[in-house]
C-alpha cells in the first residue's frame, strides 16, 4: 500500500506513448561513465561512414558480443572489431543487471543485450532521423541511457516527416522504446552549448540492443 501512494508521487517510470517508457535520473552516471572510459581506451570513439561513403556525424564506440558498424559495405553487426580483428570488449555484468531490470519493469522479461553501441555527440552534432533495422528480433525493445550534456530525443511516426514526439534527455535518464515504438522514426536534435562535469561539452549515448 505503501509502495503504491509513494510510486503515484514519484513514478520511477513513465510511458510517454505506447511502447515508450522513461525512468529519469534511473542510472548512477559514474558507474556507466567508468564503463565508456575503459571500452573507449581499447576502442577509441571514431566516425564511420555510410554505405555511400558520407562521414557519420556522431562518433562511434562498441561493446559487446556483436558491433554495429558501418563502411562501403552497408551497415551490420560484426563480431569483432574489422580494424583490429579482436573481439569487441564484454558489457559488464553489472551493467547487464541495470539494463535488463529496466527492461522487465516495462514488460520485456526476455530481454538480454548482445550488443551496446556508444555515441559521442559534440556541440551542434545531431542524429538524423531513423529506424533501427539492422537488429534480428524487432519485438527485442532498445535501451538507451543518457550521459553528460542533455538533448532532446524525437520520435517520429512511420516516416520522417511530421511532428515529433519530444523528450529531453538528461544525464542518468534511461529510456526505452519498443513494441509499437520499435520500428518508428527517432533522431536526436543538435546539440545545444552545454557542459557537464561528466562529459565537458559532449553527451554519450548508450543504446544497448539484442542484435543476434
Ligand atoms: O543518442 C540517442 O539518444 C539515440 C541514439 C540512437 O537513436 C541510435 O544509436 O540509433
């Protein structure tokens, strides 16, 4: 009883539209930050670019059993680094916990990411409206978690075009989309001036998918 009077105060977790579900200030930054640096020290940030040869904007780090990439050959998951030939490095456990306890409280009790791609975004860099297809399993939900200077994340519709849905994200925010939001277009705007005594004047991303 409790429980529920101090849940309906202070939702952890909000469904911002069918399939879209923010939980703020959800992760401890440091311990997600700590995690950047070591995967960053291996797999320096770097900008890939599309299939059509075009630089990617916002630069690009992986962990996990399987990587995302992209180059002339299109874009996939790899199991290892093709710059270096080795094994992308693990998604620590305890990360694992965070990301997968999330998942359940909002309905995806089978959810175990093999893979986590970490963007960088510097001021006025911006994502480009999108879908994530490059993934096996679509009913699989992609969780994201916000680090540093905040951004707004939009969602689109079915295409591109249209009014989006706008979430500001700040650091510690965890947001998950899936189900009817899965195959939905969603960008992220340009990045204001900002600092955070994280990130200076950057934001991470952490998308952490089933890919396989
Ligand atoms: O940076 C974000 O918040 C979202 C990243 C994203 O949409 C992606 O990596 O596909």
């Amino acid at each position: 009883m409790q429980n529920d009077l101090f849940d309906n105060i202070a939702p952890e977790m909000e469904e911002l539209a069918p399939g879209v579900f923010l939980f703020r200030s959800y992760v401890d930054e440091n311990v997600f930050m700590d995690t950047v640096k070591s995967v960053t020290e291996e797999i320096p940030f770097r900008h890939m670019v599309t299939p059509g040869g075009k630089k990617i904007n916002v630069a690009g780090s992986s962990m996990g059993q399987c990587g995302w990439y992209s180059d002339h050959r299109g874009y996939r998951y790899e199991m290892s680094n093709p710059v270096t030939g080795k094994n992308w490095p693990d998604i620590p456990e305890h990360i694992h916990r965070i990301i997968t306890n999330a998942a359940k409280k909002a309905g995806f009790n089978n959810f175990r990411a093999d893979s986590c791609f970490i963007n960088r975004y510097e001021p006025n860099i911006r994502l480009t409206a999108h879908i994530d297809q490059d993934e096996v399993d679509f009913t699989q939900p992609i969780v994201s978690v916000s680090l540093g200077v905040s951004a707004i994340f939009q969602i689109f519709g079915e295409t591109r075009g249209g009014k989006p849905l706008n979430i500001p994200l700040h650091s510690g925010d965890l947001l998950i989309f899936g189900g009817p939001a899965r195959r939905l277009y969603h960008g992220v705007k340009k990045l204001d001036l900002g600092h955070h005594p994280l990130t200076g004047d950057k934001r991470i991303n952490l998308t952490f998918r089933k890919a396989l």
